[in-house]
C-alpha cells in the first residue's frame, strides 16, 4: 500500500526488508520478496505520478546536456523505465571475461542466465531474445535487439502496490545515508527524508533485517559515496571501487555505410522474438586479436538511393533493380545502410 501522504510510516522493526529505489529493480524485488511472505518498505523519492526533476542539482555540470540527469536516474515510480524506449540485449560470454580487454569479472555470463531468463518475461519479452547471435560473415555475427514496446513498471504494478498488505511504499521519501555497526559487517540504520515536508528520520536496521539497493547503477553510487559527518570512508565504499566504472553509452553516429547482398529485415529472427533492430559484433575471435570491449554496430537507417548500390551492382553481377512481387517492389541489392 501507499502510505500517509504526511511521510509516517509504521514501526520500522515490522519489516523483514527495506528496499531502496522503485525502478524495475526495486519493484520486482519487492514483489518476489511479498510473495515469499516477507513484509517490504519500498522507498521512492519522487511520487507516482509525474517524475520529480532536480537530480541533485546536477543540470549542466560536466559534460552532460540539459536535462541528462533527469532522464537517468528517475525519480518516480517506475523509476527509468518510464522513459525506456524499448531496447533490450543481453550481455554476452566477454562482456564479464575478455582478457585481451583488460575484462575479468568475479561472476560469469551463465551465473545470470537463470536471471535473464526469468526477467524476459517480466519485460514482456521472450527468453529467445537472450542469445540471438547467428553467423553472419567473416570475423562477425548477426545480433538482432528487442524493439518490442517498453514495460511501464510504475503502471503495471500500481494496482498491486496500492493493495499489497505485505509492501509498504514510502514515495517522496529518500534514504540519504547508511550507517553500519562498528565492525562494518552489517547496516543498522538509514538516514530517510521526507521531501514535501523536509523531514529527515533516522531508522534503524535490526539484525535478520536486508537492505536491498536499487537505485540504479548511478543512485546505487550517489548513495554509497555520500560523506560522513565524521569524515570516515562511507559505508559500502570501502573498497574504493564505487563509481569507478560508470559511464555513458558511447554512440558515434553516421560512421559507416555498408551495401549489403541481402535484406536484413528477412533475416530469420528466434521464435517470438518479435519486432526487431538490427546489429552486428565481431565474434570472439576478432575482439581477442583487437582488444574490443563491448561494442556493436547498429544499423538505424536505410537510403533510398546510393551510388554505391549501382557501381556494386555493376562490378559483381547482382542486380540492384526492383523485383515485383506479390507482396510489392522489393531491391534484390539493398540500398546502403547507416550505422552507428
């Protein structure tokens, strides 16, 4: 249930977990953990209706836009997922093992396997949207994404969320701090604030009490390096790596343009895949000898006109001319594709 709108909330001894951020991570969680019997305060800073703007009074510092903060880190019900658009990809094998790369993460590929399978539907996707990569040529594989619509969890679990005896969800309210017992080794309290009345609470965490995070690879990290009063290291940065290794997703537009001898779009997909982008990775082979991390190429646009499709044509036999058919014109030679 939602509760007061005057920020209160019962005795935080009376649940079994609070769980911090109410994106697609935070509510799934909250979720799993009320039909496992557990009761649940779920924190959201914002509401649940429109986002709450104002990331920390971050809006053009560095070298982010206007706007950036707001449309990464949420602050709402639902949290990023009201503004996915829809793209979905899994890792792969060498996104977590890649020494040429400088990659070796202490969890493989498959230890999320069972996950991912799990969360394909819970994002209205099928599990086959999981390993899509198929040969396509030399040195590179064909790896269609997900452009299905995107899952709304503000909207999909607010009915269940307002009538859930077993999850408690305090919005407008943010857990600003963590404070742990001395020898570092559990949480035994949070520092909330109510933010329509700025009213600051410190709660404590008993023992047999979880604190789960969920706020997102950049609220995980904004909350995890908040300094202490008494200048000590932050609770959760001990090992100095939080934030280390964030970053945006680069993205380097209009690079290349490929004529390809086939139409991507009558690629065949894996069963209920659904609506489609298309992309394509260097296979294993050629990301070892070049060092690749994770990178792709997607391919966005498609030309109507290239001189390259004629002089192609020419040079190697294949007729770039439109061929009637029953289901319309149709270039045997694509046109020139953009890629990013």
């Amino acid at each position: 249930m939602f509760l007061a709108a005057d920020g209160s909330f019962p005795d935080p001894s009376s649940y079994d977990c609070f769980v911090i951020g109410s994106g697609p991570a935070g509510i799934t969680t909250a979720v799993e953990l009320a039909r496992a019997n557990r009761k649940v305060l779920l924190f959201e800073s914002g509401n649940a209706g429109e986002g709450r703007e104002g990331m920390l009074d971050a809006l053009n510092a560095g070298h982010f836009s206007d706007g950036w903060w707001d449309l990464h880190s949420v602050r709402a019900l639902g949290g990023t997922s009201r503004v996915w658009k829809g793209w979905c990809a899994s890792l792969m094998e060498r996104d977590f093992n890649n020494p040429a790369a400088g990659v070796r993460w202490p969890i493989a590929r498959a230890d999320l396997t069972p996950y991912y399978r799990r969360a394909a539907p819970i994002l209205d996707r099928s599990p086959s949207t999981l390993d899509p990569e198929k040969p396509w040529i030399p040195g590179f594989l064909a790896r269609p994404y997900s452009l299905l619509p995107a899952t709304r969890f503000g909207a999909r679990y607010f009915d269940l969320l307002r009538d859930s005896p077993a999850v408690h969800v305090a919005l407008s309210t943010s857990v600003l701090a963590l404070d742990a017992n001395s020898g570092r080794s559990a949480v035994r309290g949070l520092t909330c604030l109510y933010h329509p009345g700025d009213v600051a609470r410190q709660l404590a965490v008993r023992p047999g009490q979880s604190v789960v995070l969920a706020g997102g690879g950049i609220g995980n990290a904004v909350l995890l390096l908040q300094p202490r009063p008494d200048g000590a290291v932050p609770v959760g940065s001990e090992s100095g790596l939080v934030g280390r290794f964030l970053m945006e997703h680069p993205h380097f537009r209009r690079t290349v343009e490929l004529v390809l001898d086939e139409d991507l779009d009558e690629r065949p997909l894996p069963e209920a895949f659904g609506s489609a982008g298309h992309a394509f990775v260097a296979d294993d082979e050629q990301a070892a000898a070049h060092g690749l991390l994770g990178c792709s190429v997607v391919c966005y646009a498609r030309s109507t006109d290239h001189p390259m499709v004629d002089y192609l044509s020419w040079k190697y036999g294949k007729p770039s001319s439109t061929t009637e058919r029953k289901s319309g014109p149709r270039c045997r030679l694509p046109p020139a594709i953009g890629c990013s």
